[in-house]
C-alpha cells in the first residue's frame, strides 16, 4: 500500500512537471517562463526522489540553480526598469517583459545615423547620447522608435554610450506582433510617436527661430528710415 502511495505522488510529480514545462513554453515574459520552469525542475526532483530515478534527480538538481538564478535576475531587471522608467512612458513598461538585455562599453556606436531601422531599444542603466546633436538619453528612456515606423526605416540620428550601459533591446517583428494584438499597447505607443514627434517639432521650431532672430535684427539695423 505504501508502495502504491509513492508511485501514485510519483507520477502526479511527473504529470505537474509537464504541466509547468507547457506553461514555460506558453508564458511570453521571461520572468514568468523561468519560475514555471523552476517549478517544473521541482516537481521533477520530486518524481526522481519517489519513483527513484537518479538521472532525474541529477537533471532538475542541475536546472533548478539556473533557473532560479535567471528568475532573480530577470526580476531584478525589471524592478530596474520600472524605477528608471517611472510614469515617464507606459509603452517602455509594456515592452520590457519581452526584450533581450545587452551590455555595451563607453564609446560603442548603437546605431549611426543613415543605419536601417530593425530593433527598438530602452536604456537601463548608464548614460547614453545622440551624438549627431550631443543630446543625451536619459535612463527609462524608449528609443529608435521613429526610425523603425517611417516609410524609409533609416536612422535619423547616431546612438553612442557615454558610459558602461544596459540596453533592453526588442526587433521590430514582436513590437509589431504587439501592436496588432494588445489594443492598449497600440494606444501607448501611438502617444508615444507622437509625443517624440512634437518634441522633435518644437525643437526644430526653436532652432529656427534662434536662428532667425539675428537676421531680423541685421534688418531693421539696416532699414532705410
């Protein structure tokens, strides 16, 4: 009878860690896919331990760590973001569960102007800036987003890290995926084209009329009266 118990709790060990594995599989953020697959090593060890089974019991011992580890440090990741972020833009909150992390040296080129478009990008940690007009990027910031919805998909400015940085990164193809699928996605990222695009506008309007200015001065010095 007692037998019969542990292989019963055995198999049903074996039926969860299945169960956890599809839900891994089927979870999109990375934070939820590694506990799923952590509770999938769990619920292994535990078939290994009752049915026995050495290699099981050595696999899940082996995975387990690791993905704990990258369960942490996805968390981790995304506490960081979320303070970088702020209320600064909602479409960067939507977008971090599904973007890779990358470490970039100061002085490495993101992007350079003219480049084609096929990423999106949010700065993490460090300081980076667009080169071409020395304006720096602030931390939380979603960028390269422009270029990668105009008609041409080229660069219109160069990215290049002041310091030691962490970029999310993100192609274009699930950004459009989630575009199409999550209205409300749609929405944050339409406030936020066009916010850019105003910021982009004043800017442009501010130069002009820096520039026009010393002009309309020079005139009126030298109006016939």
């Amino acid at each position: 009878m007692l037998a019969s118990n542990q292989q019963l709790a055995a198999h049903l060990f074996a039926l969860l860690s299945i169960v956890f594995t599809v839900a891994g599989f089927l979870a999109r953020p990375m934070v939820t896919l590694r506990w799923w697959a952590a509770g999938s090593s769990v619920a292994l060890l535990g078939y290994g331990i009752l049915h026995p089974s050495i290699i099981s019991c050595v696999v899940s011992v082996v995975i387990l760590p690791i993905n704990v580890y990258r369960a942490l440090e996805a968390s981790r990741l995304t506490r960081r973001v979320v303070q970088a972020a702020g209320n600064a833009n909602m479409a960067g909150l939507w977008l971090k569960p599904y973007m890779k992390a990358k470490s970039y040296k100061a002085g490495h080129v993101l992007f350079n102007k003219g480049d084609h478009a096929d990423k999106l990008f949010l700065l993490v940690d460090g300081d980076m800036m667009l080169a071409d007009i020395a304006k720096p990027l602030e931390p939380g910031r979603v960028f390269g987003e422009i270029a990668l919805f105009s008609p041409t998909r080229i660069r219109t400015h160069t990215v290049q890290c002041a310091t030691d940085c962490t970029v999310l990164e993100i192609h274009e193809t699930t950004v459009r995926q989630l575009y199409f699928e999550n209205p409300t996605f749609g929405f944050h990222l339409i406030d936020l084209l066009v916010s850019r695009l105003s910021n982009d506008v004043d800017r442009v309007e501010q130069q002009i009329a820096t520039t026009d200015t010393p002009t309309r001065t020079l005139a009126r010095t030298h109006s016939p009266s």
